[in-house]
C-alpha cells in the first residue's frame, strides 16, 4: 500500500503552492513598495507646495519671494524644471543607482510642490482638501482595478495614450485661446484619460515584476518608476478634477 505522504502528485501540489505563495508574497512587497514611494512623493509635494505659498503670500499679499515665484520671469524655471527632471530621471534610470534615483524622485516631487503653489491662489483651501480625498478615492478604486483585473489593458491603454498627445495639443491651442468651452472640455477630457492610465499603469507595473524580481538594483529601479508613473497619474487627475469641484477664490 502506498504511503500517501510520498505520493509524488501531492508532493508536486504542495511544492507548487509553496513557490506560488512566495511569488505572491514578493509581488505584493514590490507592489507596498511602489505605493509606499508614491505616497512619499506626494507627502513632500503637499508639503512644498503648501510651504512654498505661505512663504510667498503674507496677510493676502505677495511677498518678495511671492513676486519673484509668481510674477517675474522666475516663474518659467518654476514650470520647466519638473519637466526638465522627469526626463532626465526617464532617461537616466539605468545608470542610476536606486538611492541616486530616489533622491532624483523626491527632488521632482519637491519642484512639482513648488510648482503647483499657485493653485492655492486660485481655489480654496477647503475645496482643494475635498478634491485630493475624491481623486484619492478614485485613484485607489482605479488602481485596484488595474491590479486585480485579468483583461489585458494594453489596447486601452495605446488609445490612452494616443488621446493624452491630443490632449496636449489641445491645451496648447487653449492656451493662446483662452476658451473656458474648450478648457471644460479638456478637463473632462482629462479626467477620463488619467483614469484609464491609472489602471493600465497600475497592470504595466504588476506585470514588470516578472523581469525584475530576480535582481533587486532592477526590481528598486522599476519600484520607483513605476512609483513616478502612477504619480504622475495621481497629480494630474487631480488638477483635471480641481477644474470641476474647485471653488475659487
């Protein structure tokens, strides 16, 4: 009578199981990994930009350094040197190592801050609370989607992006044109496309864990781009929104 404890077909399923859980178990530290630099990123962006606004506006008005930030030519290297960075760091991540990377991270998180202190500006503080708690409800439930769904997003995700260089162009006609039709279009526009990036960045970044996991300098790479990705993601729905649920001042 065979002893069921030898039987090789069990043996193969409990092996099996063991190598499967640990998979998981990997996929899900690089997953809290990504998101844990996420939230980083937008912490030190809130903080900068929060910071930056109390330093340039004093009882309602403009302070010297509000005036050089918002209203001299200062305020184009304010707007450029986020983009400037960001593709530095796209094109430079490989020759980079993780901690350089990282720093490079949280340095554009911090200018992204810096930039987006106008908004404060503009909308109210209560409104511009509201609106990060809804995209931050969006982005989770998009995110999880994209992590937890078996349909491939890539053809999604093409059309995305296809539709975000329309969405630049557009926003480059409106900018010498100046029409709110065209800009409440753009924003609704906006909003859809981002949502649709979230969830197919959020597949992209499972799905590159296969190609890394057995490198950690590779897999710490990928974590933080992919960290950037859904960043980007995450601050740019965010703007969109603000341009429906804002008030201003």
């Amino acid at each position: 009578m065979a002893d069921y404890r030898d039987n090789p077909l069990r043996s193969g399923t409990i092996t099996g199981r063991a190598a499967g859980a640990e998979i998981d178990q990997g996929l899900r530290a690089y997953m809290l990994r990504v998101y844990n630099y996420m939230a980083l990123a937008l912490a030190v962006t809130g903080v900068a930009a929060l910071g930056t606004f109390n330093l340039a506006v004093s009882d309602g008005q403009l302070t010297s350094l509000g005036v050089a930030l918002y209203t001299s030519p200062l305020k184009w290297v304010v707007m450029l040197a986020p983009l400037a960075l960001v593709f530095f760091l796209g094109f430079r991540i490989n020759k980079m190592s993780v901690g350089a990377a990282q720093a490079t991270f949280w340095t554009y998180a911090a200018l992204v801050g810096i930039s987006l202190s106008t908004i404060f500006l503009v909308f109210t503080a209560t409104s511009i609370t509201q609106t990060f708690f809804v995209t931050a409800a969006a982005f989770g439930a998009l995110s999880l989607y994209g992590y937890t769904t078996k349909r491939d997003l890539s053809a999604m995700g093409s059309f995305m992006i296809m539709g975000l260089f329309g969405l630049i162009i557009a926003m480059l006609v409106n900018f010498f044109l100046q029409s709110s039709a065209l800009q409440f279009a753009i924003s609704a526009i906006g909003v859809l496309i981002f949502a649709g990036l979230t969830a197919w960045d959020t597949q992209k970044i499972k799905s590159m864990y296969d190609y890394v996991a057995h490198d950690e300098t590779m897999m710490g790479r990928a974590a933080i781009m992919g960290a950037l990705n859904l960043y980007l993601d995450f601050i740019n729905l965010f703007m969109f929104l603000l341009q429906f649920l804002g008030n201003r001042e």
